[in-house]
C-alpha cells in the first residue's frame, strides 16, 4: 500500500514537471527516483501502464484502496491532482 501511495506522490510530480499536466498514454516511459523504494535511485519505469493497471485495471481497486487509506496529505494532494 505504501508502494502505491508513494508511486502516486512521484508520478503527480513527474506529470506536474514533465507533461503540462496531461496523463502519460499508456507506452510512455520516465525516469523516475524512488520509484521501487524510498531509498531507491532512478529507475525506467512505464509511468502509462502503471497508471492505467492502477487506476483502470480491476475496476481501479488499487487505486481506491489507496484513497480510503491514505492519511497523509501529500497522497491525498496527489491523488486529487491526477484526477483532474
């Protein structure tokens, strides 16, 4: 749960800085820091398919999860965000 929470704090920033706002389509590929970990350094991740399996795929449970767990006001900010 945590992976996700701070997976979507890292793409809202990466869409915020890097897309004008607009949602990765689906093949899109990002350079991303912490993505895997908190600790992690950058990795090559598929920031479309990963939206999409988060937030389409299974009638987006994983992203609901997410918004009914999610304490912190950076998730919260970035989740709304993203919804936009």
């Amino acid at each position: 749960m945590e992976g996700d929470s701070r997976r979507v704090r890292i793409l809202a920033k990466y869409v915020r800085e890097t897309c004008d706002g607009r949602l990765p389509r689906r093949n899109d590929l990002a350079e991303l820091a912490g993505w895997e970990r908190e600790d992690a350094g950058v990795a090559r991740v598929r920031v479309g398919q990963w939206w999409y399996d988060f937030s389409k795929k299974n009638d987006g449970v994983r992203q609901k999860r997410v918004e009914e767990s999610a304490r912190d006001e950076a998730t919260q900010q970035a989740l709304q965000y993203l919804a936009q």
